[in-house]
C-alpha cells in the first residue's frame, strides 16, 4: 500500500511540477528590455541629446539624402526625411517577401530599395550607413507595437528560429532560453538578465560603447558562449531574428535604445 | 627619414602586438585526458597525483575567464562588489555536500541535472556543439584547477566572512 502511495505522491507531484512549468511559460509577461536596466542607462536613453543613437539618426539623414546612381533620393517615395514612412509596416519586419521568395529583415529591405531603387552597389552587411538607415527607419516606427506575422510561408523559419534558440552552443554549453526564459531578473554579476527582446534595436551598447543591430550582438552573444559564430547575414540568424520578434510580438518599439 | 622609418617600424609592431594578442585563448588544455569514475553524485579523487591548492581555486573562482564563479553564485569573497544570483549560495557549501560531491558537480553538472544551466568545468569537448575553433578540444578547466576549486569549496564550513583564507 505505501509502495502504492509513494507512487501516486510521485506521480501528482510530477503533474503539478509540468502544470507549472506550462502556466510560468503559458503567462509570461512580456518587460522590455527598458525595465531590467540600471537607472543611468534608463536616463541615458530617455535624454534625446545624451542618447548616441540619436547621432547615428542624423547620418542616417544624409544617407537617406544621397543622391542614387540613378539620380532618384529615397525621399520621392518616402517623403521628406522619411515623413511618409508607414510605422505599422515598419514594425511588421521580419516578414516574406513575396517577390524575393524569402523572408526579410527591415535591413535586407533597405538593402533591396537601395539597390534596386536607387541602382546603387550594395552595402556590405556591416557597413556603418545601413546601420545608420536602420536605426533611422525603425526610429520612425517609435512606439508602435511590435506586430510579426508567423502564419503562412514564414512559418517554417520561425519554427527553425525557435528550434536554435533553444540549442545548446559553445564551451559554455548554454542556450538562449536559460538565461532570458528560466532566469530573468536573476544578477549575473552585476548584471540583471533581461527577457531578451528585440524592441530596442538597433541599440547603444554600453560595453562595447558603440551601436549594434541584432545580428552583431548575437555575434557577441556567441563569443562569450565560447562558440563558433555565424555570419551576420546566415540563415540562421535571420531565422533566429525572425522567432525574437515574434516573441516580443505586443512590446513598443524603443529604437534607439541604450542597454548594457 | 631613417627616425621616421623607425617610428613606422615600431609602430607597425605595437600593431601586431596589439591585433594578435587578444585573439589567443587564455586557456588551452588541448585533449585532455577525462577519465573519472561516477559513484551516485559524487566522483571519488581518482587522480591522487594531483592535490589542489585552496589559495589559488580562491582566485580561479573570482578569474573572469577561469571559474568566474561569482558570476552566478555567492561566496564569502567580500572584495568582489558583486555577486550573482542564478546558482544557489555556495556559503558553507562543505556542510551541505562532501568533498566528492562537489567535485562531480564541479567537473560536469548535466550528469546530474541534464537541463542545468552550469558549464561543464571538465566536460569533454565532444559533447558540445559548435565550439569556437579557440578552444577546439578545450576544457574549460584544467584538472589540476578543479582540484584546485574543490580543495576552496571544502573550506568553506562556518559563517560568511570567517573563511580561514
């Protein structure tokens, strides 16, 4: 009989320990970024003359204003320093491109109007005016909430995207759903783990005391996992990008953040 | 224009100096020899040619690129401001488990719990994915260092900030 009971014991304290695990991942509240940060950096990027990604909006400016190979300006289609920008539409990034066959990022959509707009040579993926016209045009998107569609032919990277995020990497042996899933709000160090969204990028780096977009970071991310990197632009990371704004589907967009 | 061709020279050097050192890793324990015994939780001190130092797995713990356990764990190590909070408190750890209990935990954790969240210190380089070419058949730790930590963890018995070291 006590073998018996031992047994049920078990077995309903297994249930209820699954019947956790399902409501903590089921209720979740989304907290960007913004809230797990220490009160200088949130000063630091409330401050719009502090803020260093409100720089790099003002290069963007002259980029956006550079004349095109084929003598077009990108403000003919998007009015006077990005005025007729659609912020619904620019929060909707990640998605698929239904002429390019695959889904893009709002860089490989800048990428694509700059080449085949303004017939210019492309920009290497890491070039300093991308990441200026990024941060410019996702700045315009500010406040609105972010809105990834995942049904339909996007479907099958933002299933690949969830699948890497949790895969264990590097030395460390570690995956991103540990830290930002299991352990938010816990210190490491000195440092408060965030839940890891993405409503901030491109953002001011505070370590690395430079602005990054998202595939850069999670090249750091890798390093520091003692990890082989990806390139910035793989499949795999524009997978992973993909899944990461999924998850943060419903948080405003803060571009330009600044985060440690 | 020969000083000038020295300063180029000269700096030319700094440069390399300064590009190519940090892209040597900091540990290098190339194929290491894992070859321990799990008894329950615990490993039993197998390698009895090596005896660990407490002084210097005090410092491992704090090496940024070493243990750095006081990234996740607190420990009476009070000249460090800050201590983190994902692992449990190892403060008189030594009461709670035995010396060889702490080396397995130490040495691989996934053996006991497979979804913890700590590095395998002495884990075999062939059960991880995409390792960074740095550290291709690396170990976090030498053995050696484990010992090293072990022999500081043992320590730790009485109240926070009376650790005899």
């Amino acid at each position: 009989m006590s073998i018996f009971n031992q047994l049920l014991s078990a077995f309903f304290s297994r249930l209820f320990f699954l019947y956790i695990l399902s409501v903590t991942a089921s209720q979740a509240e989304l907290v960007s970024g913004y809230e797990f940060s220490s009160e200088q950096a949130k000063e630091f990027q409330d401050d719009d003359f502090q803020n260093p990604g409100f720089l790099l909006i003002e290069q963007g400016l002259n980029v956006y204003n550079k004349i095109g190979d084929n003598d077009q300006l990108c403000s003919n289609c998007h009015g006077l320093n990005g005025d007729q920008f659609i912020p619904k539409s620019i929060a909707q990034f990640p998605k698929y491109h239904d002429i390019l066959q695959k889904p893009v990022t709002l860089r490989d959509q800048i990428q694509h109007c700059w080449v085949s707009r303004l017939d210019n040579f492309s920009l290497e993926y890491d070039d300093p005016e991308l990441l200026a016209l990024e941060t410019l045009v996702r700045n315009k998107a500010y406040g609105e909430k972010v809105n990834v569609n995942i049904s339909g032919k996007i479907k099958p990277y933002y299933e690949a995207g969830k699948a890497f995020y949790f895969t264990r990497f590097g030395q460390m042996d570690m995956n991103c759903a540990q830290c930002h899933d299991i352990y938010t709000g816990k210190m490491l160090r000195g440092q408060k783990l965030s839940q890891g969204h993405t409503n901030g990028f491109p953002l001011y780096r505070l370590e690395s005391q430079k602005m990054i977009n998202l595939p850069q970071r999670l090249r750091e991310c890798f390093r520091s996992l003692r990890a082989e990197t990806f390139e910035q632009d793989s499949k795999e990371f524009r997978d992973l990008e993909i899944y990461l704004n999924a998850r943060g589907n419903g948080l405003k967009i803060e571009t330009p953040a600044v985060r440690y | 224009m020969s000083f000038f061709m020295l300063v180029k020279i000269n700096n030319f050097i700094i440069s390399c100096i300064v590009v190519f050192i940090p892209f040597f890793p900091i540990t290098i324990h190339a194929s290491p020899d894992i070859n321990y015994i799990i008894k329950d939780d615990s490993i039993l001190n197998s390698r009895n040619d090596l005896t660990g130092d407490p002084y210097k797995g005090r410092e491992l713990v704090r090496d940024r690129n070493k243990g750095n356990c006081l990234a996740c764990h607190q420990l009476p190590i009070p000249e460090d401001a800050f201590h983190g909070t994902i692992g449990p408190s190892l403060h008189k750890i030594s009461l709670r488990l035995t010396e060889a209990q702490i080396r397995l935990r130490v040495t691989d954790m996934k053996q006991i719990n497979p979804i913890s969240i700590m590095p395998g210190y002495f884990r075999s380089p062939e059960k991880i994915t995409r390792i960074s070419p740095l550290y291709e058949n690396c170990t976090i730790l030498s053995a050696q260092e484990v010992e090293d930590i072990v022999s500081y963890l043992v320590t730790l018995k009485s109240d926070p900030f009376e650790s005899p070291l």
